[in-house]
C-alpha cells in the first residue's frame, strides 16, 4: 500500500495494460481473432492515461516527483561514458545521500554531483532517504573546488526532500555546511549546470543548485519549504500540505517565468518513469549542450553573469530615498 | 538618544516605553521600562536577553549618527500569496505592528571611530524571515561597504526563508552569498552577530560566511527548528540544545558576548581589521 496519490492512480493502468497483453497472446495462439478487443482496451489505456497525467496539479506533481520508481542520480550518473566515485569530506566521514565524482559526459570531463535517495527501503536507511548530512555538503564543497581548480564543469542532480535535521547535523553545524556550499558555488571558475530530477527541497537543494544554467524535469518540484513544511510553519497544519503546494508555485514551469529555471526537460506522458532510458538520454544531452555553450565563456565572464542572474532574483519596488540620519 | 532615532523608533517600542513596567518572559521579574532600556534590554535580575528591535540595537552600536541605505526598497507580491489574509495585508500588519518597512534596517555609520556597514534584522517583522527586500538590501550593504572598502557586521534574527515569497525567498540565498563572496574575496571584513533566533535559510546562507561569527549569550542557533527536529526524532530535546553555548563547544562559532559587552567586544575587533582609524 503506498500513500503516493500517482502509484494508486496508476494501479489501474497496471491492470488495464496486463489485460492487454494477455489478450495479445491468446491473439497469437489461438485461431480466434480478437483484434478489435485489444483496439478498445488500447485506444482505452490511452484515454485514461491522458485522463489522469495530461494535467497534472502542483500537489500531484509533488508526489510524481517523490515516485518510487522516478530515475534516481545514479540512474544518470550510470549513463555517463565514464564515473570515478570520489568519497568523502575528509573530516568525518563519507555521506552516501551525496554521490559525486570524476565523470565523462559526451567525451568531455566533468564532476558529477548528484543527491541520492535510496531506490527502495534498505537502501533509502543507508543514503538517508536522500537528506544530506553537514559531511555530504563538505563534501559537495570539496569537490566543487577541485573542479574549479582543474577547470572541469560541475554538473548537479538535484532530488532531496532538503538537508538533514536530526541532532548529530546540528550539532555538526548543518548551517555552515551548506552556507558554505552556496559560498563555494559563487566563486566556482567552471561552468555550473543543475537539474532538478525530482524534489528540490528548500535549502539543502539550493547548496547544489547555484548554477549557470538551471534545468527542471518536467514534473519535478523545486520549492522554499515542502509543502508539509510550509503548512506546519504557517498553519501549524501538516495536512494542509496540498493548499501549501498549489500556493508556493513550485513547479517547473511557475519557475521558469519567475526566472528560478532556465529550462525545462519534457518528460513522457505518465512521468519520467514509464520510459526512464529515454528521460535520462534527453536530460544528458541537454546538459551537455549547456556545458559546451558556457564552456565558450572565460571564467571571468561565467563569473559576472553568475552574478548577475543571481542579483537580479526576487521582486520589489523602490520609492523614494530614505533620508535618516543625514544632517537632521 | 539621536534625533534620527527618536524619529525612527518603533511605534512599538514608543508603545512599551509607554508602559511603564515590562515583565520578564523568563523569570517573571518586573522590570521599570527606563531600567531595562538603559541595561540594554537585559533583565536586570535572570540577564534574559529581550528581542531587540532594530532601531533600539542601532542606537546601542553606532556612535553617533547612521544613514541607511535601501530603506526605500519594499516588496511586491509575486506569488499572490493569500490564506487567512493576503500577504500585503500580513506586511501592512507587520508595518503597523513594528513600525519598519521590512524585516531589515542596513545602513553606515561609525562604532568605535571605525566606519562599517551595519545591518540589523528583526524579528518583530514577519518573524525576521528572508524574502525579496531582505536579500536586496544586504546585497546593497555588502556592495557599498566593498564600494567604500569598510567592514560589515550584520546582526541577524531570522526564521529562514519567507514562505509567502517561495523559491523567490530561497534564491535571496544565492544572492547574499554572491555579495558576501565578492566583499570578503576582496579582503574586506565579515562580521556576523547572531542574535536569538537564527535559524534556517539565513544560517545557512550570509550569517554562517562571515570572518568572524559571534552570538549573543542564550541566542538559539540552529538549521532546523527545535520542533522539526523533535518531530524527526521522536523524543525532547535538552534545553542547552542549538544555544549559542551549545554551538561554541561544537565548534561553530567563535565566541559568546552578553549583550552589554558586546559593543566593546566589536570596536575591540575592528581594531584588528582596519588599518586608519578617524
């Protein structure tokens, strides 16, 4: 039994789609024909799949986002010519919510980082359910600066519910870590591209996500708070979760006209997960298009415009000057 | 007391000094309203640290005169956020209640004969949370002060993020971090005093960048807050728990100062920092 709206929604494709495919054999072994029935049960599946994912609303974006079977990181990293796992913030130990590395992407080196959540239970307890620890972020640091140095692109996958809050991370100083994560990513001298696969939560997303080309997948969600969180916070209301995510605009395509997002990746009809091969291919390529147009960039100029995009965020007016203080 | 203070102080705080007694949050004491003012807001019997608002901790910092800077920016309402009221409703509210424009004052002027950059955040305004206006301000601050080659000390009092603004909020991160960036890349001096409460997206942004980070003693300091954590957990946390104490054993912060050391404690440190002194 899952509490995720989309994989219930789905259970009825499941068994429309199993109908089919045994009426497919018995079309093909037994001397009735049967053709007809499979055109209604097909023509039937497409009906409904456009029915529940042609529209999908932010709160059923979250939870496609959050899908069990959504690629993961390392389902992307693993479509890289070549990847090197590094390990490590040499200080305390190494966090497997965070996965990085020498990686070669379209014959071209970089570093790959990506958040990753565990593809089923055991897994999700030893990468932490994909929330990084202060020590997954010293390590994101660690290795954003050896790319700078070395001059290879950073190239981000972003997929976590936000950074750790359990005790050991504060008392670790989770605040620090990704302060200086943010720090790191603003200086870096390399071109920055992140894309968002699936839930970009708060600021332990954003430690990944300073970037010169921002990418979202199509259904995933990049927001200030969860919306459990943003419910609790100003509501005192967890269950109030679904009016908190139609409010903070999260989606891939309120950001890109609040100027958050620089593109946003399609993803086939039903979520990246019904063709996860082909969503991983078309996000590679994309990626690679924006390192290679950056690339072209000396790092001063990345620097500027990094800058610049940043410093333009946000909405507010001006009026007059205030005038306090000043030789009253 | 400045004149420019006196024009600029709170409705609020000119509400409490009205009063004439305040009572301790902590230990109940009644506190004469000039006695606790001229102690810095400190209760004079359990040394309970009161939320200060930003005008009153200006007055207790700068010397003599402070021009601020930004004061006009104000914010607009991307998201068109409503629930109970709409979000320019809740900042006429906060206007009214606390008698600022935004949940931050920044500014110049002189501490100890040193020029700096000053910011002060307060938490009477939207529970001193980052949208918009707060991240454009200390953007302005942190690039006038490299402008004019002095140090910055920011005072921060935050929640985080401000929900009604979104992603908007979040990205002030990203953009405080690349003004602090390029003033202490260019050997300008950082100074961070974390006041109670900072937490969230501001620890995890500006406030944890600086030079040197200092707290006011009891301020409670943390990335989550203690009733997320203790959901997370399941159990109650100890009181010492995300104090300033706390984060100076762990190894976070460079040092705890009571509030009525603590301009002293700052003109002590720019000394190190600045070269010529008026």
């Amino acid at each position: 039994m899952s509490n995720n709206p989309i994989v219930e929604r789905e259970k009825g494709l499941v068994e429309l789609g199993r109908r089919i495919a045994e009426l497919r054999a018995v079309n093909a072994t037994q001397p009735v024909d049967m053709s007809a029935e499979i055109a209604a049960l097909e023509s039937k599946y497409q009906e409904i799949l456009h029915e529940v994912f042609g529209a999908l609303t932010p709160w059923e974006k979250v939870h496609m986002a959050r899908h069990p079977s959504r690629p993961t990181a390392l389902d992307y990293i693993s479509q890289f010519e070549r990847f090197d796992e590094l390990h490590g913030d040499r200080q305390f130990r190494d966090d497997p919510s965070i996965v990085a590395g020498f990686a070669m992407l379209r014959g071209r080196p970089v570093m790959a980082i990506g958040q990753q959540r565990g593809r089923d239970t055991k897994e999700n307890l030893r990468r932490n359910f994909g929330m990084p620890a202060p020590e997954g972020y010293r390590k994101v640091r660690r290795l954003a600066r050896v790319a700078s140095r070395l001059g290879l692109p950073i190239v981000t996958l972003v997929d976590t519910k936000g950074a750790d809050p359990g005790i050991t991370s504060e008392e670790h100083a989770q605040s620090e870590a990704i302060a200086m994560c943010l720090h790191e990513f603003t200086m870096a001298r390399v071109p920055i591209v992140a894309t968002v696969i699936g839930e970009g939560g708060s600021g332990g997303a954003l430690a990944l996500a300073i970037a010169d080309h921002v990418i979202m997948l199509e259904h995933s969600t990049y927001s200030v708070a969860s919306p459990e969180g943003c419910a609790a916070i100003l509501w005192s209301d967890a269950s109030k979760a679904e009016e908190a995510a139609s409010r903070l605009k999260l989606t891939a395509q309120d950001l890109q006209r609040f100027g958050i997002v620089d593109e946003i990746v399609p993803e086939p009809l039903g979520g990246a997960h019904r063709e996860p091969g082909a969503t991983v291919a078309r996000v590679l390529t994309v990626v690679d298009q924006a390192v290679k147009r950056l690339k072209a960039l000396a790092p001063e100029e990345l620097l500027e415009e990094r800058y610049r995009k940043y410093r333009r965020l946000g909405e507010w007016q001006t009026g007059r000057r205030d005038r306090i203080g000043e030789g009253t | 007391m400045p004149d420019w203070l006196v024009s600029r102080r709170s409705k609020e705080s000119e509400a409490r000094d009205a009063a004439l007694w305040s009572k301790c949050p902590k230990c109940g004491e009644v506190l004469y309203r000039r006695d606790l003012a001229a102690n810095f807001y400190v209760c004079t019997k359990c040394d309970y640290h009161f939320r200060m608002g930003a005008y009153d901790r200006i007055s207790t910092i700068v010397d003599g005169d402070f021009s601020e800077v930004g004061g006009d920016i104000v914010p607009g309402d991307p998201l068109g956020w409503v629930d109970k009221k709409t979000y320019p409703a809740k900042l006429a509210g906060d206007r009214e209640k606390s008698g600022l424009s935004e949940a931050v004052v920044c500014g110049f002027g002189q501490v100890g004969g040193f020029d700096v950059g000053l910011g002060v955040m307060d938490f009477h305004f939207r529970g001193g949370t980052m949208g918009t206006v707060v991240g454009e301000r200390i953007a302005l601050l942190l690039e006038e002060s490299r402008r004019r080659g002095v140090p910055c000390i920011i005072f921060t009092a935050s929640g985080g993020a401000r929900m009604e603004e979104g992603m908007l909020a979040l990205a002030q991160m990203a953009k405080t971090s690349a003004a602090v960036t390029r003033f202490t890349e260019d050997g300008n001096f950082f100074l961070v005093v974390l006041t109670d409460p900072t937490t969230g997206g501001v620890a995890a942004s500006f406030a944890f960048q600086a030079d040197v980070i200092v707290a006011e003693s009891k301020a409670m300091i943390g990335f989550a807050g203690r009733r997320v954590i203790e959901q997370t957990i399941r159990q109650k946390l100890p009181d010492q728990f995300q104090t300033a104490e706390f984060l100076l054993e762990k190894g976070a912060i460079d040092m705890v100062v009571e509030r009525r050391a603590l301009k002293d404690t700052l003109v002590r440190l720019l000394a190190y920092t600045t070269a010529v002194r008026r």
